[in-house]
C-alpha cells in the first residue's frame, strides 16, 4: 500500500466501511457477524484520519478492516449499496468505494426512516 495515492486509499476505505455496514445490517448476520463487523468498524474509525498519511499503522489498521469487511459480507450476504454499485460498475469505469460513497449517505437516510429493525 506504499505509494498509493490519497483518492484511491480514500475510496479503497469508503468501500471498507461499506462492506462492514452493510454486513452488520444484513437480516442474514450472525452475532459471529456482528461481533466482527464491529471489530472491523472499530479499525475503521482508528484508521480514517491518518489513511492518506506515509504512516504504516493506519493501512495496516485499514487493511484489516477491510478483510474483515469482505469476511463478513461473504457470510452476510450483498447488501443493496454493493448491489446497486456493482450494476454500475459494469457501465461505468468507476472506482466501487467512489459509487458507494455516493450511495451511503442516502441509504442510511432511508434506512433510519424506514420501520426496519435490525433483528
């Protein structure tokens, strides 16, 4: 991860977060899941500040994050933010962290509005 831009260690950590978000929302989690996707949630947070920094713990710590993201959401099944970018990147040659970005914000929005609870 050494020499990787700013703007793509930045998309590379939005679609980390969504990967941990998605999972530990998904009907299909697990408390496995759960406990996971808060671990990985929890790296996220120490991560995001210094990720454009030379500095190898906060990729590190992102990295991690980000497998734990991609455990979690093959156990929990695709969540609709990774469903509605994965169609457009077929269209599209935009970055996946760039097209879920865009979505997350009024996903949550819909979310927190909607009579859904998580169990």
């Amino acid at each position: 991860m050494k020499g990787t831009p700013a703007h793509i260690l930045t998309q590379c950590g939005i679609d980390t977060f969504t990967h941990l978000s998605e999972a530990y929302l998904s009907r299909s989690a697990s408390p496995l899941i759960y406990a996971l996707s808060s671990i990985g949630l929890a790296l996220f947070v120490e991560a995001w500040p210094n990720l454009a920094l030379e500095g190898d713990m906060a990729r590190e710590k992102i990295f991690n994050a980000s497998w734990l993201g991609r455990l979690c959401l093959a156990s929990a099944g695709l969540g609709v933010i990774h469903g509605i970018a994965d169609e457009i990147g077929a269209y599209k040659s935009w970055y996946q962290g760039k097209v879920c970005g865009q979505l997350l914000l009024p996903f949550f929005d819909l979310f927190a509005n909607s009579d859904n609870d998580l169990q």
